[in-house]
C-alpha cells in the first residue's frame, strides 16, 4: 500500500462573467491512498476534455447537471489509463473514458459513466473525447435528431454550422456534407480557420464572422436560404441566421459559445423569423440519446475510416495549464478538439 | 349605373418604431363604379379586423405575406355586405368575409380570400373575424399543431399564456382549460384583464406583467414548470417564461407584440434554456392549415355552445379612427378581439 500526491484544480468561486482563471480555480495537492477496495480500480488521468458546456456548470442555476460546487474538484470527461485494479475487467494498462475532472488520479468504480475504450487503428485514445466522445456524440444526435438530417439532407439542402471549426461543428458539418451531400456552410473566426473547413475538411464555403462584410457574404453564401443551422456560437451569428432562415427551417441549438461568460446575454432580436418563416429552434443534451451511442460510435468510427470525418485537436500540455486553456476556448484559439495532455499513457511495455 | 364616393386608408409611410397614425396613414375619397362586370358584387364594409399581424405588413422585410405598398389601401380582414351582385352565389344581403382592407366599399369577385359567413343563433358576425376568423383558428392551430396539446394535454400539464385576454390568447387559453382540462395561466396587462380571465374564463391564475413580483408570483403559479407556453407578446414575459420552461417544452410563438415597434427587438436572453431543458420553440402561420380550417370551425362552434369558449370584443366606431385604435391594440387597451365597426348591417327587410 502506498500515498500518492494527487493535484487538483477545483473551483474556488463562481465568475459572473469572462472567467479569471486565478480566481475561479484553486490547485491543491491532496493525499490519495492506492488501496483498494473490491471491485475498484485506479486510474491515472491523460487527457481532459475542454469544453463550452463547463462555463454553465460553474454557474449556480437550474440546468441539466448540478452545479460543481465550490472547493469541488472541476469536472470534465477525461481519458484515464488503468494504474492498479481490483477488478478483472478493468485491467493495468486499460484505458477509460470517466468524469474523473481535473486531477490526476482517481480510484473508481465500474458505472455508467466508466466507459471502456476499444482501440483499433488510426484512431488515438483522445478521439474518445472528441470525435468518439461527447463532442461528436453532440454533433451526431444534434444533427440527425434535432436537425433531421435524414429527411431533410441532399443537394438541395443548404446547411450552415457555426463555430465548424470546433470539436463539435467540424463533425456537424462533415456529416452535412459527406454523409447527406448537402450544401454546407462552416462559420468560423478567422480566414486560417475557413481555409481549413474548404481545403481540410472540404465543405462548400468558409465565412469569417469578424469580417465586415459577413451578413453580405452569409447571403451570397445561401441563395437558396438555410434549411438546417447547427449553432454553436449564438450571439449575432445567430441572428444573421435566423435572418436566412429557410420556410420550415431548424435551427438545432447545440450551444452559445459567444453569451456563455454574459452576465445577461443578449437574445436573438430576429427570433420572430421563426413565425414567418414557420421555422424551429430546438436544443438538446447528448444524454439523452445514450441508448443509441453504439450505433452512432459505429456509424462515426466508419466514416473516419471512409475519409468522411476528419479531425484536429489542439493540445495543451500540463493539468496547471487547464484554467487557462479553457479561456482559450471562449476565445476561439482551438481548432477542432480542445484537450489539456496531463500524463503519458504507459506503454504494454513498461506495465 | 351609379358611382360612390369610397373613404380608403392608405399607408403613407412606414413607420420606423412606435406608430404615429397621422404620419402612417392618409384618408382619401375616391369615386368607385357600381357597374360589374360578369360574376362581380360590390360589398360594403362593415366591420374591419385589427390584428398585431399588421405592423409586420407595414415593415419593408421577407415575411410570410408581401408588405403593404406605400398609397396602397391599408390590409385587413374585413366583414361585408353584399349589396349589388352580378352572382348568383352571393345574394344581396349576404355576408362575406374578405380582405377589403381599410375602405368603405370593394368591388369583389369569388375567390379563395372571400368566404360566406354560416348565420347561426348566438354567434354575431364579428365573430368571423374573431374566434371564427384568423385570430380564433390561429390559436386552434397553434395549440393543436405545435404545441400538440392533444398529446401533451391534461391535469398535469401546465400551460401558460400570454396576452391571454385578447382575441386569440383567450381561444388558447380556454381550449387548454376546458377543452384539455390542463393548468392555466394567463398573463395580461391589467388586473381587471386578470379578473376577466379567471372569473369569466375559468383559468386557473391570471398574472399581471405589469406587477412588480411578476416572476415570483409565476414561479409559483408554476410549481411544476412550463409544459406549453403560448407566446402572444414575446419581450419580457418570453424570458421569464424561458426560465420556468419544463423538461421537453415547447414555446409556441403566436406572435410578439411587444417588439413590433421596436427597430430591433430585444432578443429572448434566456433562449439556452432550450438546450438544458431540451425545449422547442416553433413559429406558424395559420394559412398553412387552410385544409383544415372546416373541422376546426366545426370544433370551435360546438365549444361555444358548450359554453367552453367564451369571448369578448372591443369595438370601435368609424373607419376614420382604425389608425388610433391600431395604435390602441399595441397599447393593450382592449379585451377580446380588437374591431372597427364601419357600417351598420342592413337588414332583411330593408333590402
């Protein structure tokens, strides 16, 4: 039996608008006993999952999930490898997906939210948090349960994702194109990040929202207007949309990147589209769908290897360097998956 | 062959925010013919419709309908009287409903915009305009298709509507109460307007916005949040209507018209509740149900035998103040369907 040092970032106070990392996070190292009791296994973290959903659940009001309450470990989805075990399902070397949150080192249980992870070529142990992750999970059930893509995609479906150069709009909107072959449209923030969503991920046009003449270009970009917009962002973004919104248009509510740190955002102004236009706004958590991840984890990890689905990660190295990675997120400063690298896996090897 | 001197309302500009009705409309007298031509009749106006639906017309934008042209006759949906006919279908004395617009006389010919009006015991012809018209079908469909209250209807489904004392919140929100028997909350802008909803139209709790403890006291007519919100006015009440919506609710968007005057409207900020509480917001316009108009009529006239919908009109007097009273309505100053009385019916034995 042995002590480990376990370090942990937990949430110190609530931000009440953009997040001061110093502020809102404390580090702590804590003392962590390896026994272990029966059935439980240990875990040391690799990866953590940065993501726009963590701003809501720094704040203290209804939603989905409680709240992480203060002097609480921060949470977030992680991928972890198997240190010592209890359990002969959980194996030494084995990898895990778990909400181990910021922190090292974690001693768990099997439970639903322990999710195994199989490893087969061309696929790294981090696309468990992103394309096979709940990111793309989002991105899947978003489009084809919101959005209904299924019905709706083809070439005559015009669809337009924002923030497509994130984890989630970048699979969104290469579902759009390569599964239903619609006219897909990716907003992003700078002209690197469009030159990427034509030349990389192949989509239609690339539009820069901090460009002066976007609305311009947005309706140069949808002649036939939007049929399906998969929004990330919210924010003015949202409005342009919802000013080419199609007849019987959906707008699949994803997120809202842009108002998370606002004290009071501000709504979409031309929301009353939706009546003319007889148009749907709807959101959802991929949650909700966990009966169904098996086929969509299938139907994704396919298309990877079709070439249908590519993805980037932006890496951070260093779990000191969490805070202050998830204030690049709000920034835009990640292409595809943002992840904070916290530990090596161990090789076969050296276990 | 005689000709008549014909008083119109024609809009003289557009306005930019509030309306100033001097500046927005012009009177003028125009010579018409009575002679018609084959399958002609000439109608005279006798009740004109005031809907929240005309700043929108007034507005030079892409909606559902084309804007009214400047020195155009101002759009409504009118009441009239056959009082010369070259058709054998419409007899001199019958009623129609047509969109005359804003003027004392009209040359018609069949066509699908005019309707004969069915005469029968108890129901006056105004309410052609009103809970037989546009406004009383619009809540129709708006309950049954979107917000499916057929489905989602009963004793545990609370629904809430705003603008709930004027023509077509008060159709909603009876058929939710008496025809579904679910929990009702009305919202209007008065207390005498609240005690018209709950001793008169039987709701269950009728919530002044005006009220300084306006939210709290919806908290707690809403205990178990929002299952169906009927949305008439948008604004304020929309937001707070957000932060109570349930698990998989749904905001019927009927209309907004506390933002019709305003040059850009004030977006809903709580709109991401839609994605925590996995809620649709969803805008329609009645013409699209126009095949189903007949089983809805049917419905509606048997509930006002019934004695479950019961209705109110506030009637002005003199096509020379429909710009006032349109004015008016944006205030709230009515109960019920909002009406501009022209003519006087001439009766049978006048004829």
């Amino acid at each position: 039996m042995g002590v480990l040092q376990n370090t942990q970032i937990v949430l110190a106070s609530r931000p009440v608008a953009d997040i001061d990392p110093k502020a809102a996070f404390r580090t702590q190292k804590v003392s962590l006993s390896d026994e272990l009791g029966p059935g439980e296994f240990l875990v040391k973290v690799l990866y953590v999952s940065l993501d726009p959903a963590m701003r809501g659940w720094m704040r203290d009001v209804r939603s989905y999930i409680r709240p992480v309450q203060i002097d609480e470990v921060m949470r977030s989805s992680d991928v972890a490898q198997v240190i010592k075990s209890n359990n002969k399902d959980y194996r030494v070397g084995e990898l895990v997906r778990a909400s181990c949150g910021w922190q090292e080192y974690q001693v768990l249980k099997p439970s639903e939210d322990v999710v195994k992870i199989k490893i087969f070529p061309g696929i790294s142990p981090s696309s468990y948090l992103g394309v096979l992750g709940l990111t793309g999970l989002t991105a899947y059930f978003g489009m084809f349960e919101v959005g209904e893509i299924a019905a709706k995609g083809g070439p005559n479906c015009t669809v337009v994702v924002s923030g497509a150069a994130g984890a989630t709009g970048s699979v969104a909107a290469q579902i759009a194109k390569h599964v239903f072959g619609c006219r897909v449209i990716g907003i992003a923030g700078s002209d690197d990040k469009c030159e990427y969503l034509v030349k990389e991920l192949g989509l239609d046009v690339g539009l820069n929202y901090k460009s002066k003449t976007f609305f311009k270009d947005l309706c140069a970009a949808t002649p036939k207007l939007i049929d399906i917009f998969f929004d990330n962002t919210g924010g003015d973004i949202l409005d342009c949309c919802l000013r080419r919104i199609a007849f019987k248009g959906r707008i699949v509510v994803c997120g809202a990147i842009s108002t998370y740190n606002d004290v009071v955002p501000k709504g979409p102004a031309y929301y009353s589209a939706l009546i003319t236009q007889r148009a749907r706004m709807e959101g959802f958590i991929v949650f909700d769908y966990a009966k169904k991840y098996g086929k969509a984890l299938e139907d994704m990890s396919n298309w990877i290897k079709e070439g249908k689905l590519k993805t980037r990660e932006t890496v951070i190295h260093g779990l000191e360097n969490a805070p202050e990675a998830l204030v690049k997120l709000f920034k835009g400063e990640n292409t595809g998956k943002m992840l904070v690298k916290v530990a090596e896996e161990t090789t076969a090897s050296r276990l």
